[in-house]
RNA sequence: GUCCCCAUCGUCCAGCGGCCCAGGACUCCACCCUUUCAAGGUGGCUACGCGGGUUCGAAUCCCGUUGGGGGCACCA
C-alpha cells in the first residue's frame, strides 16, 4: 500500500513554525516510503480567516524545500484541496450520521452553552455538553429558554467510546472521553473534527501525523471513522515545541514562532530545516549537522521523543554558522546580497564593482557571519562613500595618540607600486614592528581603526588590499591628525 | 476545576536492566593558535525531580508523589 501524508494548515495568520515542523515530519516519512504528500488548506474558520496567509504558507514551505505532490495549487487526484470549497462533500455524511443516530441536532445558543459550562467549573465537574436537545424536535426545544434559530449538529458519544488508539511515537494511548461535538456549524461550515476525517479518508491519508495538542480529541474522530464504517488511519502525535518557559510555543511569546522570521534574520532555510529535524528526533549515529534526504533515508517514528522541546534560538545559531560556511563562496555572496542592500550599502540591482568587492570580502567575512544580518557591519567599510567613512566612537578612543604610528604607515604603503596583500603586509611590518619596534597586536591596532573604523574587523592587510591604495592612504592620513 | 500526555546537564539529544559514579551537541569558562574578531584545536563546569517497590543488578520496569505541558469552543 503507498503512504498518503498530509500537512493541514489553517490560513489564520503569519504562518506558524509548527506548521514547517509537522510538514517536515511527515513529508520525511513520504519521501522513504515512496508516497504520496499532500497539501490541505483547511480554512472552516470565516471569523479567523485571512486572505493572504494561504500564500505565505506556500512560500514558506517552499522556502523551506518542503514541496507537495498534491494541492490547492497543483490540483491532484482528490481536488479540491480547500475546505471551503469543498462544503457540499461533508453534507451527505453529517446526514448519514444523523440518520445513523450517531448524530443530532442542537438548538442551544452560545450564551446557554458558556452559562452551562461556567456552572460545571463552579460544580467541579468536568464540562461537556448536557444534551439538552438530544430527543427533541426543533418545537418540543423551542419552547425551552437558551434557544436559538440555526441549529448545530452534535456528534452523539456513545456510553463506552473508543479511547485507546495505537501511536506511532507513543505506543498505545489513552485518551480523555469526549464531549458531544459540534460537526457542523451553524453556518454550515463543518468543524475541523468532521472535515478531518471525511477528508483524510476521501484522500485516502493512511498516517496523520499532527500536534500533541489533538491527543484528546483523537477519540472524537476515532468515532466519526467507526460511524461510517471507514478504517482509522495511523497516527503519530508529534510533541509540541515550546517557548523558554515549556509553554506551547507562541507568536506572542516567542519571534521564532512566526515562520517569516527566519529569513528576515538571516538564517539558512536548510539550518532551519536541519534544527526542526534535531528537535524531539536525532540520528541513529548522533550525527547533529544533517539535510533533509538524509533524515529522510533511515527515518523512523520511534526515534521521535515525546517530550516538548523548548525552541532554542542558540543552537539554531550556532548550526546557521555551520551553513553559512559550508556555503561556495559565490552561493554566500547571493545569498548576503540582499541584506547589503536593504542596509543601503549596495545598489539594487548592484554594480560590477560592487560584485565584484563582495566577491574579494568573501573570504575575509564567511567565518565570521553566523547570521546573514551580521554582514552589512563587517563589510561597511568597503562599501561606504568615502565622504560617509567615520570611525566608531569607542574604536577611536583605544587608539588616541597613535599618529606617529599611523603617520609611519603611511609613508611606508605610499611608496609601494605593488599593492596586495603580502606586500602591504610587508611594509607596514617593515615600518611599525623593525622601525617603531612595536608587536604587530600593538601595530595593527591603530591602523585598523583607521582604515576600517572599528576595532573589530577582517584581516588587515587582506583589508586594505581590497581597499585599494588610494582609500587606504587617505583614511590613514586623516586619521593621524584626527587620532593624533 | 476536570480529563489526558510527559519527566536525563541551563537548552537540544543519546541511553531502551549490567558496557553509565551517565555519552554527544549548544551555551559558558580556561588554554592553544593568532594582527582584532571569528573559525579551528584541547580541556573544564553542569543532569538521571522525589519516595517506595521489582531484581543479584535500575537512568532504564512497576506504583505513588511532585513538577511541567496540553485539551475541556458553532478555533484549528
């Protein structure tokens, strides 16, 4: 039998961490088994519902290299892929469930319903629905207070429910006794727990892998499946991840949680990737730094942890820096493009010079960047007009009282006719460490702050070679009144 | 409140009865390398929540307890 998979966002928001974890996760086990992995936009919510956050969604997962096989875009078998386009499939089962007497019809109103919930809290009693309208006609419940026009339909939970199911992480699992669910709504729309299961079984999903989170309503749909004479499909409850205080991770808790963010910050998708794939699961062999085929090849569900890990931004940073060096160096220099321009250090589209400077740094920055957004101030001085060139506060202050130094290397490179990097070295060696007898720490000091403007910056002389003999010189100069 | 899930270093993982007075990674600290900062190398700090069992033997199995998390919506 081939394996269908899917991943089921909702278009609610910016899109979710979660989601990339749960599509990560599913789309391993598809691709080692050879099947099929679908998309399924599951947008039941018109009140939370957002226009553009399908779109994100897809972009981001793309980002991610978290493709599809089958979806709202690229159709597939089983279209439409859209809930909402999809409302007159579920209609015939919430009949056939009524009918069955699996089923009925609710009158209650919302404010009936908090009221009964608030009186079982207060009571101590578990809360669930009280079947006020369960046996009667829509007249017999009129004449009842708490009533309201457009009935709901209740799925009816039977005195000894299902609940225990098999896990794929968790082994056999014991789930809480349901509540008499909503299916369908007022508005027509089905709940997610019917628009689950009619869907995953006209799909032909034969693995759901979701959150933790759906743990205690899996009995729910175990029901669903049983009334209508469909076969449950396998399940596996991923952990859900967390913020640093082991709350379910959050938007309003946590920035890691809205996908979007990543990119804006200058990681690495595949360190994404890589670090979704080393929360609750690790290789056979240890192995930490890994991509996505390799996951896939020998993955296997009871090496998924059931604990929530917390989202730890400082081991996703340490792995980007592992990326961003393993990068060819042009692939870096694409990739850092972008974020030099937003800061406004380089044209959009950049110059030939420009590209070519980039291409000179590469070397000098790629093991210094671990985040894309920390390359703009490494390289801020190679690109800034000359005009605009300024020395940070802090750096100058190391260095006051360094004009002879600076002087001295001056006149030293400006004799040179040959201007690289070993020949730069060589002269200011030759000035500052045989002519001033200073260590080179204490002789390079100076002149960095000068020519790059901070006391933290790329190898000197490698600097000034890209710099050019003339920028050199003249930043040199200035500085030694200035830091005179 | 109620039901369910979970429990190894600060964090992420390994461990699935003896190889563990617990191993790797991140972080932190020290040292080495070194023109700054990185990268790289070496070393170090730090954990089986607690209490009972079971067993010749428990981080590993069982019970309890404590702690954490999630669900309890006409949201997913």
């Amino acid at each position: 039998m081939t394996v269908r998979l899917r991943v089921a966002p909702s278009p609610t928001g910016d899109p979710h961490v979660g989601t990339a974890y749960m599509a990560l996760f599913n789309l391993a086990f598809v691709r080692q088994q050879g099947g099929a992995f679908v998309l399924r936009v599951e947008d039941t919510d018109r009140a939370r519902f957002q226009a553009d956050s399908e779109q994100q969604v897809k972009d981001m997962l793309h980002w991610l290299g978290l493709d599809w096989d089958e979806g709202p875009d690229i159709g597939g078998p089983y279209a439409p892929y859209r809930q909402s386009e999809r409302l007159d499939t579920y209609r015939p089962y919430v009949e056939q469930l009524v009918a069955s007497g699996n089923a009925y019809e609710c009158w209650c109103s919302s404010e009936r319903l908090a009221q009964m919930r608030a009186q079982q809290q207060a009571a101590k009693l578990p809360t669930g629905y009280d079947r006020r309208c369960l046996g009667l006609t829509r007249e017999q419940r009129a004449e009842l207070d708490g009533f309201t026009e457009t009935p709901v339909v209740r799925l009816l939970v039977p005195e000894d429910p299902p609940l225990h199911f098999a896990d794929l992480i968790r082994g056999e699992v014991n789930a809480p006794r349901p509540d008499d669910q909503v299916l369908l709504k007022a508005d027509g729309f089905p709940t997610y727990h019917l628009a689950v299961v009619v869907d995953d079984h006209l799909m032909g999903i034969t693995h759901v892998v979701r959150g933790e989170e759906w743990i205690s309503s899996t009995p729910k749909h175990l029901l669903v499946y049983d009334a209508l004479g469909w076969d449950r499909p396998a399940y596996a409850h991923m952990p859900l991840l967390r913020n640093t205080d082991k709350s379910k991770i959050s938007k309003r808790k946590n920035p890691a949680a809205r996908l979007t963010w990543f990119g804006e910050q200058g990681y690495l998708p595949e360190a994404l990737v890589n670090f979704l794939g080393l929360l609750g699961y690790s290789q056979p062999d240890g192995t930490e730094v890994f991509d996505f085929a390799q996951m896939s090849r020998d993955f296997d569900w009871s090496r998924v942890s059931t604990v929530g890990p917390v989202f730890d931004l400082e081991k996703l940073g340490w792995l980007n820096g592992e990326y961003v060096r393993a990068l060819a160096p042009d692939d870096f220099a694409a990739r850092g493009m972008p974020f030099l321009q937003s800061a406004g250090l380089v044209a959009d589209p950049a110059s030939d010079d420009e590209r070519a400077t980039l291409d000179a740094l590469v070397p000098l920055v790629q093991t210094r960047v671990a985040l894309l957004t920390e390359l703009p101030a490494l390289v801020r001085c190679f690109f800034v007009p000359e005009e605009a060139f300024s020395i940070e506060e802090a750096a100058a202050a190391k260095v006051t009282g360094s004009g002879t130094v600076l002087t001295a290397a001056a006149d030293a490179l400006e004799t040179l006719t040959d201007w690289s990097t070993e020949t730069v070295q060589a002269a200011m060696d030759a000035a500052l460490i045989d002519g001033l007898g200073l260590k080179r720490g204490k002789a390079y000091a100076p002149v960095r702050v000068a020519v790059c403007g901070a006391s933290v910056a790329p190898p000197l002389p490698e600097s000034m070679a890209v710099l050019g003999k003339e920028r050199v010189l003249r930043r040199l100069r200035v500085a030694a009144t200035t830091l005179g």
